[in-house]
C-alpha cells in the first residue's frame, strides 16, 4: 500500500472532479476486492485492521488518524492504538463520518482531522453504534443507528440527538428493544428518504423523515444481513447496491428486480492452531456437575449414565467455582498463599474416568467472582468502594422474624478486573489444568459486577485509556497466547443476542480469542414483554432459534456458538404440567438446532436434570 502525507491526499481529493459521491453508504469492517462492475467501496474502505484507506492515483493511501480514538490492549499497554473503526459514510464536498460502537465522528477534510459529534452516552440505555449516514445535501444532518436502541438524528452536527422511535414502532422487539439497524443510506436526491437494512434476513426499508413512516422496501433473495448499503444513480434512475458475506446485489427499483453483481470471496481458512481447537470444540452437548457432586462415586456415576442414556457427551464441572476455591491440587503458587486450595477432586482419575466412557471434560474456573483472592493480603486485588473507602461487595439485607434486627451480609466478592497479578492468576489455573488433561478451560465470570452499588466501584488498578472491554479482552488475548487447549467463555444471553458492552461483554470481542461462547439465553431471564406477543412455549423456542442465528451472524461464524439451556424452572414455571416440562426443555433445543448453535449445555446449578425425559440425541447438530 502507497503513501501519501496528508497535504497531497487533500490536493488530490479537492481537484477530484467527481469529489460529490455518488453512494452513500456506511459498511461494516473488511478488505473489499475492487471490481469494475460495482460503486460501493471503491473510493474508500475500512482494511483489515479497521482503519480508513482512501483511493488515489498510487493506489490504496490509509488516511491519517488525527482527532479519532485510541485504546490500549495487552501487550501495548503504554502506547495506545487506533481504535478499529465500525464503518463510515461519505457526504457532500470534502466531507467524511466515521464511527465506532462508542461514538461518532466528523471530518470536512476528508479524513484528514476529525472531530466527534456523538459520544453514545448521549443515547443513553447501553446504546451501542452500527450504522451512520450523512445527507448528502446537508452535513450538518446525520443520522446513527444502534444493535437495539433504534435510530437517532442530528440537524445541527451532534450538538443535539433526537430519537426516533415513532418513526420505528413496527420494529420493536418488546421490552424496549428494537430491531439492529445494520446499514443507513441518504436518497441523494432527497433529505427526507432514507435507505434503512434491518434485521437478520435482508430486509430495506424506505424511511420517510417527514411522515415518521418507514415502509418495507425489498428483501435481499440471499435472505441474510446487508453489512452495507447505497444508492447508485445510473442515468436518471435511483437503485440501490448492498454488501453481504458472500455478494454483491444491486436492485432495480423501478423493476423491483435484484441481480448478483458477484461473489465475494470467502474468509480465508482458519489457521492451523485454531481450526485444530475448533475441531476439538465442535458439537459439544453435555451438562454441568458440580465439584462436590463430581467428587462422590455414585453421583457422578449417575451423571455418566443418564449423559450416556440420553445421548450426551460431554461434562462441565467447577475447578474453580464461584467462591474462588480451587477443588483440586493446585499447585499455583497465589492459589497457596491465598488459602484457596480445598482438594475434592483427584484430577488424574477424574480425567481417566471421563475419558474412558468416551466424554470431553471441560474445566469451569471462574474467573474475576472470587472471594478468596479479594480477602488475599489485606483485600490488595479487591474492587473498592468509593463511599466507604472499604473493599466494595454486594450486600443484601436481613431482618431477623423474631426481633426485627436487621443485618447485612455479603453475597458476592469481585477482584479488579484490570489488575494484572488477577490476569496472571487465572491464567497460571487454566494453563495447569491444560497439563493436568483437561479437554477445555471455560471462563465464567468474565464480566464486571451487574448487581449491588456498582456505581460506588473504584477500580484501583485501571490503565488510564483502558476501557472495561478492553481489560476484558487484555486478559483473553494474553490466555489465548498460553492456553493451547480450546477456551470456551460463558456471557449474558443479551451480549450473544446483540452486539453491545454490558458488563464489558462484547461477542465479536471475544471470538477473537476464543473457541465457544455460551449466551446464556434463559427465557426466563428476559423480560416477559421481550417477543411477549409470543406464545410462552414458543417463546422459549424463539429466543434460542433467533438468539443463535443473530450470534452466528454477529460473530461471522468464527466461534462456536454452544448455548446454556435452561434445565430449571423459576417462577410460575414451577407450576407448568409434566408435559410443558418436557415440552419446554425440547424448545430451547428445538430453537438451538434451528438457530445454527453448535452444540449446547444443560444449566441446573442443583444438578437435578428432571426436565430430562427423553433421548435428546435428535437435537445434535453434527457429527462427534
């Protein structure tokens, strides 16, 4: 790729004479092939590292960086990078958007210098960024939409952010989540139309500004997501060109007609490393065990039978559970001096024994809830309370019956998350168990806090630039660099359903590093008025078919997606007949399979799996 300093790519973009775009667009991150048959991404581009490249006379010339963000990720953690851009939009003149899930941003220079115009607070409700468009007869009016918030417009170039959800009603999902807006294009002719793709099967709408209505316009015949979008001026005629995963569509819009302008070439191979673990990963149906139950003979022989009668095959089980012990003969040196060791299981036998009835273990360490390490050296890695100047804790209230004598006791102990002695802790675990033969290190907790006074937490070894997501994936790239074994991370089932940063979770994030996520896509989790219109039976289908289809998409098929199945039943579930038990459980799994999921797991923290009652061996979605 050519260089060019910045003055010659401005000259060279001001005496462009066809400087006014003819599409506007905003795209996701990728290299895209030039082909002569196309307008979308030929003048410029996100590359592979999420940066911006513009088209010049010498080729491909990645415009400069000024006044856009920067982060720090392990091992660059004194020199911060360019943070990698979700996608752009062209306006009039000289003028360029781009945008990350956290904000936007504005050049009038082409992307020499950038200012930003959105910080996602603005939008408030966790908004997270996945589209932008500039009108192209007016800068100052922009539009950005979200994975779940819906749309929001400027007139006055970010000074102010309105929503628009009375323009959006149709495509709400309940609960106050809407449908993932996935590209925005201006019509160049009008302020007023805007070109909008939503949802996971290729659906454009025509947003009218003025009327607040947006009408479906067209569904894309792949049938899959529009990653981008544009319209394309050809004589005195308006199409529309889009972007999928494998193509190049244009619509005739007067005809009403899609034509394929191309293939696209596919994700190159995964490296040997990878494609190795995700082989080993791969069609994973088992069920959790608890340490305890794990280390008594018969349960555990009871376990094994009812995974070999009802056609599992594989078992997850605590070695380091939710308190921070570590069950089994640690040899980790923190681990020691911290008074976590408590030996229940004999690993070698257990090992043996899994593997001997034809099994794949997988070892649960949890990862950043651990009370022993936040009691370790005087609380040294505990999170800390900004009001009490204590070490910070959930609490939860207690009155006694008799005197009315109220305590508190603590229910939850959190380590910080940026600290990296908890990073190297955790590590040094999962790396020992990997010698130890274990097939899988499964990472739970990987998150900040979500309950109790969260607002009150002082991370006292945070990294000035570090974001929450950035420790998170900090700690995941350095464990992906000494763990060769096949990671798996368990995350909420909302972070597997959208693209977001609740908690720090970020899905796309984290199958960088690792081999299987398991959303946790408990119907009983989501707010009742999410996909409420739905029956509740198959509600619970719904929420697993859509939850794995939109994570498969999310994350570009680079992870196996292996859902927790909810194997307990809260609330007026309790009272469902034996039937709807049965019926329920063979929902999830029902959506699971339908949804793309690679694999799944029965979650009952008990271990009491009575929602089984049949041979589940039909809802395996591949070969062993």
């Amino acid at each position: 790729m050519k260089k060019l300093t910045p003055l010659l790519i401005l000259l060279f973009l001001a005496c462009d004479k066809d400087v006014q775009p003819k599409v506007f667009y905003s795209k996701t991150m990728e290299v895209i092939p030039e082909s002569p048959t196309r307008d979308l991404d030929q003048r410029i581009r996100l590359n592979a590292a999420g940066h911006l490249d513009v088209k010049t006379p010498v080729g491909w010339t990645p415009l400069p960086t000024k006044g856009l963000p920067v982060e720090k990720i392990w091992p660059n953690l004194d020199t911060p990078e360019p943070v990698p851009l979700s996608g752009y939009s062209e306006g009039p003149g000289l003028y360029l958007g781009t945008f990350t899930p956290r904000g936007a941003f504005l050049s009038a220079d082409r992307g020499l210098t950038w200012t930003k115009i959105l910080q996602k607070e603005t939008l408030g409700g966790g908004a997270y960024l996945t589209a932008m468009a500039i009108d192209p007869l007016d800068p100052k009016h922009i539009l950005v939409g979200t994975s779940f918030n819906g749309l929001f417009e400027t007139r006055d170039q970010g000074k102010t952010w309105i929503g628009l959800i009375s323009h959006y009603w149709t495509q709400s999902l309940g609960a106050d989540y809407w449908e993932q807006v996935h590209s925005l294009a201006f019509s160049p002719a009008s302020s007023q139309e805007v070109y909008v793709s939503l949802g996971i099967k290729g659906e454009v709408y025509s947003l009218d500004l003025l009327k607040k209505k947006m009408l479906p316009l067209t569904t894309l015949p792949e049938g899959t997501v529009i990653q981008s979008l544009g319209p394309v001026t050809i004589g005195e005629q308006e199409n529309l060109e889009v972007r999928t995963q494998t193509a190049y569509w244009r619509w005739n819009r007067v005809l009403g007609e899609w034509s394929k302008l191309g293939d696209r070439p596919q994700r190159s191979p995964w490296e040997l490393k990878k494609a190795t673990r995700m082989a080993q990963s791969a069609n994973k149906h088992g069920i959790y065990v608890s340490a305890n139950q794990a280390a008594i003979p018969s349960l555990l022989e009871g376990h094994l039978k009812m995974m070999k009668d009802h056609g599992l095959n594989a078992l997850v089980v605590d070695f380091k559970d939710d308190t921070g012990v570590l069950v089994y003969d640690s040899k980790v040196d923190m681990a020691i001096k911290a008074d976590a060791v408590r030996i229940r299981l004999q690993v070698p036998e257990l090992v043996a024994k899994i593997h001997e009835a034809g099994f794949y273990l997988i070892a649960r360490v949890v990862v950043f809830k651990d009370e022993k390490l936040y009691k370790f050296n005087q609380n040294k890695y505990a999170l800390w309370d900004n009001s009490t100047k204590k070490p910070w804790g959930f609490f939860k209230e207690y009155t006694h019956e008799e005197t009315g004598a109220v305590s508190y006791v603590q229910k939850e102990f959190w380590v910080d998350i940026y600290s990296q002695d908890v990073w190297d802790y955790n590590i040094a675990i999962a790396k020992e168990l990997q010698e130890l033969g274990i097939d899988e290190i499964q990472f739970d907790y990987i998150r900040f806090p979500s309950d109790g006074p969260t607002s009150r937490i002082v991370n006292r070894f945070a990294i000035p630039g570090m974001t929450r997501v950035n420790a998170l994936e900090s700690f995941l790239k350095k464990a992906r660099s000494e763990i060769s074994s096949p990671i798996s991370v368990d995350i909420f089932g909302f972070n597997g359903f959208f693209p977001m940063e609740y908690l720090g979770q970020n899905s796309p994030m984290i199958a960088r590093y690792a081999d299987a996520i398991s959303p946790m896509f408990y119907p009983s989790h989501f707010s009742q008025d999410f996909f409420g219109k739905t029956p509740f039976l198959d509600r619970a289908r719904k929420i697993y078919e859509e939850g794995a289809l939109r994570s498969n998409l999310m994350n570009n098929q680079n992870v196996h997606v292996r859902p927790w199945i909810q194997s307990f039943l809260l609330g007026d579930e309790r009272q469902f007949s034996d039937p709807d038990i049965k019926t329920y459980l063979r929902k999830q799994l029902e959506g699971s399979q339908a949804g793309g999921g690679n694999g799944w797991l029965l979650w009952n923290a008990a271990n009491n799996y009575y929602m089984v009652r049949e041979d589940l061996s039909s809802f395996k979605n591949g070969p062993e």
